[in-house]
C-alpha cells in the first residue's frame, strides 16, 4: 500500500504527539521499544479507531515479554504485521497469531521462531483450519474417520458405531477412539477436503502411517459405496514451529 508523503510526515507528528501516553500506558520499554511503536505506528494514522485497536494489540504483544528479553523487531516483520492488526477484530482467533508472532520478533529468547514465513500463513488461515491444527496438537497426531461418496461427516454416534465393527483388540479402538478428529468442533464441517488439501498445501500436515498396522482389519474400510475410511495426520515439523510461535504463550 502506497502512503502519500504529506500523510507519512502528519502522521509522524502524530506519533510524537501520542508517545508520553504509550509510555503511561505500557510501562518503560526503553527507547529502542518506544522508537520501535512509533515506527509501527507511524505510517498507519489513518482512523483514530483504528489506531487506538492497533496500539492496544501491539502492548499486548510487547507485554507477553519479560522486560529483560525485549528488542525491537525487525521491520519486515513488524510492519506487515501491524497492517494486518489494523483490520482484526478483537476475540477472533486470527487476531491472536498475529500478535503472538510480533511477541515473538520483540523476544530476545525466541526471536528465532519467529519464521519470515509464518505472516504469509496466518494469512492465508481459515478459523476452522486454526482449530483443527490445534486439535491435532493435542494428540500428536489426528485419526480422520471419512465418508466415502458422501459429504455428511460422521457424528459422535456413528464414529461409535463403525468403531464397534472393527476387527481388532478393543484397548486399540479405545487408543483410536482416543485420537479420532470430531467434525462437530468446526463451523463448516463440509470443508474439511478444502482445509486438509490447503494445510498440506501450506506444509502445516502431513499423512501418517499410525493406520497401517491395522488397515486390514478395518470392515469399515471394506465397504463400498457410502462406507468409512480412515486416515491419520500429523503436524510437520513447520507445522510443529508454526503452533509454538503463534498460539503458545511463554
């Protein structure tokens, strides 16, 4: 986004204006932290609404920090960071990533997870995806029960029943009980293909062989037509990082 230069060096006067109440408000960060704000801050004076949202997103990032850790980020990632804050609303999960990896650039201690990367992939997240990424955390890894021929994702009571049809040892069943994915926590279950295509696409997922040992003893996998299928996914390694840096508190 081009910024007109009479609005750059107004808004850098606003900056000046609007540093001794940031300090009052978020305690002594020392100048590098406070030059920082205003660099953040500066170019992006267009609604005193916004603003004020933006300055509040970025003392909780700065806060998340212990105060012998904090530097000023680099630039790069501040900035698009910052545009992107304008815009997020408060409570929505988006808005959280976004803020946790501005901690991360301001941490001496783990500045280094906060990957060039990961801004374009907040990007590009849907809320559902964020929430299955988080359940797969959870349990290292997911087991996915899935329609075939179908787009109606089996409930709690059916994901029980197909389980029940497996031929293989019971404390195996209750292990994927355990680690089964349920379709009920997302807002659009019907775009799970959509999300599990996107995630790989992105490198956060990838398939795992936990399934193999017991594929051939799966009725459900059997059956043609409306019959089940199951699959297991696993976090990558970016995936791994991505979480830590995004949505894991100090």
């Amino acid at each position: 986004m081009s910024i007109d230069p009479k609005t750059a060096i107004a808004a850098v006067e606003v900056a000046g204006k609007v540093a001794p109440r940031t300090v009052e408000q978020i305690d002594r960060f020392g100048a590098d932290i406070l030059k920082t704000v205003r660099l953040i801050t500066a170019p992006l004076q267009f609604a005193a609404a916004w603003q004020n949202r933006l300055e509040g997103y970025i003392e909780r990032a700065i806060r998340q920090v212990p105060e012998a850790e904090r530097i000023a980020p680099l630039e790069s990632i501040a900035l698009p960071i910052a545009e992107k804050l304008r815009f997020q609303a408060e409570g929505d999960p988006i808005t959280a990533l976004y803020i946790n990896l501005l901690s991360r650039a301001m941490d001496g201690q783990r500045v280094g997870e906060a990957h060039p990367a990961f801004f374009t992939v907040i990007t590009q997240l849907a809320p559902d995806e964020l929430l299955f990424l988080n359940d797969v955390a959870m349990r290292e890894e997911a087991i996915i029960m899935a329609p075939r021929g179908r787009k109606v994702y089996p409930p709690p009571s059916e994901r029980d029943r197909r389980l029940i049809e497996l031929d293989t040892p019971p404390r195996i069943v209750a292990t994927i009980k355990e680690m089964m994915f349920g379709y009920e926590t997302l807002n659009q279950p019907e775009m799970f293909p959509v999300y599990q295509e996107h995630l790989q696409h992105l490198g956060l997922i990838e398939y795992s062989n936990v399934m193999e040992p017991i594929a051939r003893d799966l009725r459900l996998m059997r059956e043609p037509g409306t019959g089940m299928t199951l699959f297991s996914i696993q976090l990558t390694q970016f995936g791994k990082l991505f979480l830590k840096a995004c949505t894991q508190e100090r």
